[in-house]
C-alpha cells in the first residue's frame, strides 16, 4: 500500500485492510513505522518525500480539499519545476488543521478539479493561480510557459479561462504572457522592438534583411548595418520542439558569414519581464559598432 502512494499510507485503509490501533500504534512505536499526521503513516522513511508529500497534504485537508497552483501542475506531471510548499485549495466555510509545508488556499469557488487519486484542480485552473501566487513575476512567467510549453494543457483553455479571471494582482503582466504562449497572433514583434528602441534614442534598424549563407538564404529580424548589429526577436514558440535548432543554425550562419556581426537574442517572454536589459545591450552593441548617441 504504501509503494502504491510514495512511502505513505492512510490510516483508514490499513485499518480497513484488518490492522487495528493497536497495531499500527505497535510498529510506530517501534520506530519501523511513523506518525505523519492525524491521517497518514510514513512507511520506510521518518518523513514524506516526493509524492508522498502531495498525498499526505489531501489526506490531511479532508475530502474538500484539491492540490492547485504549482501543487497540482506537479501533480499533473510538470517537471523541473521546485516548490517548497504544497497549495491546497478549499471551500471558503470549509476547516482545516494546519499541517506542515502546506499552505490552504480558502476560495469562494474552486473551479473545474480532478475528483479521484490526488484530487486536484484541473490545469488550466491551476496554471493561472500557480502565476498569481508565485513569488516574482519571473516565477509567474516561467510556470505559465514551462507548462504549456510541457504540453499539460491546452492553449485554448488557458485563454478561455484567462477570459473568465476578473481579479488579478498581476493583471498587466500576465495579460500579455499567457496571449505570448498561448496565441502566437499577438505576441510581440520586431515592431515592438523597433518603437522601444526609438523612444530611446537609438538609431532605427531595417526589418527582414535577407542575408545569403552557405545553406541558401536566412531572414533576418532586425538588422543594424551600419554598425554590424543583428537581433533576432524570439517568440514563446520558439522554445517547443526543434524551433530552437532552427534558430541557432541561422545566428551561427550569420556569424560565420561575418564575424564582424553582433548577433543578439531577444526571447519574448524576457523582453516582457526586462525590456530595459535588452535595450541596454543593444545600445552597448552599437556604440561597440562605431554609433554614437
């Protein structure tokens, strides 16, 4: 039972599988067994770990109780993503003892769940509470890409249910991050790059310069010649399936073809979060070239 949830068992269902108190009372006391709530018993370990900790967090909160946010993204199988606590979310008139490492989450409606084995908020729900309640705006950024770019959920629902969000902290921002990753249409261009760079004073680039190479032709986003700068402006798409070899191959073309050129990359979902750190290495690229403000 306990290698079927991660190292952690239900009190309730050893005792509907024939042990009594005793018994269980018995091997904890001994020190094969230990106490990991009102509810769960650690088997093999002292504490829960892994999976175990999701399950021992909906054991814990009772039957009202769903993972949401990153809890439930994790559950739902995101990867390379780490977070310290366990986010469980309940009915508002619902109670709760506290347990350790989880944070409650009392809310007027829980929205769309995943009732069976770890009960849990469905993704496209759970990705837009993972981003409102992460620690910094680069946090939100990455959960809401990493998790579609994971393929846990689609596109279209994050929007639909992006539409139907009325409260937001961070209502500006991720506004135009979810529509980056999640509808190609409306995220940023070379334009956007373009007017950043004239409200700065910088000198104008031309747009879709054509540059000939050993494998034939490349498209160039933006493209300083006068000072020998390049910038390619990468969308949220860029980052699935081999879009990201296709874009090396160009900028390695290009600074193979001249090695006087200054390649430059401008990832979207970073222009969102920092456009001034881009803005700045632009303008240190030119000067470098010979421009002068």
């Amino acid at each position: 039972m306990a290698r079927r949830y991660a190292g952690v068992v239900r009190r309730a269902d050893l005792l509907a599988a024939g042990l009594t108190d005793h018994d269980i009372r018995a091997e904890v006391d001994r020190g094969v067994w230990h106490d990991a709530g009102r509810h769960t018993i650690c088997v093999g370990t002292e504490q829960p770990q892994g999976e175990g900790l999701l399950w021992r967090a909906v054991w814990e909160s009772g039957p009202r109780g769903f993972l949401d946010g990153p809890s439930a993204l994790i559950a739902a199988g995101l990867a390379h993503w780490e977070e310290p606590l366990v986010h469980v979310s309940m009915p508002r008139n619902a109670t709760v003892t506290d347990v350790p490492g989880v944070r409650h989450h009392h809310l007027r409606d829980i929205g769309l769940v995943i009732p069976v084995g770890l009960r849990r908020t469905r993704a496209q729900v759970a990705v837009i509470r993972a981003a409102e309640w992460a620690t910094s705006d680069r946090a939100a950024t990455t959960l809401v890409a990493m998790t579609v770019q994971q393929r846990l959920v689609a596109p279209g629902s994050v929007l639909e249910r992006w539409s139907q969000t009325r409260r937001s902290r961070r209502r500006a921002l991720l506004d135009t991050v979810i529509r980056d990753v999640c509808d190609g249409a409306h995220s940023i261009n070379e334009l956007d790059v373009v007017r950043a760079c004239r409200r700065r004073g910088l000198p104008e680039p031309s747009r879709q310069q054509v540059r000939s190479i050993s494998g034939g032709t490349v498209y160039l986003d933006l493209f300083w010649d006068d000072y020998d700068v390049h910038a390619e402006v990468q969308g949220a798409h860029h980052l699935w399936g081999l879009n990201g070899v296709d874009d090396a191959v160009r900028g390695n073309a290009v600074a193979v073809a001249d090695r006087g050129v200054v390649s430059l990359q401008i990832p979207v979902l970073g222009w969102r979060l920092q456009p001034e750190v881009f803005l700045d290495q632009i303008d240190a690229a030119l000067r470098g070239g010979g421009w002068a403000a």
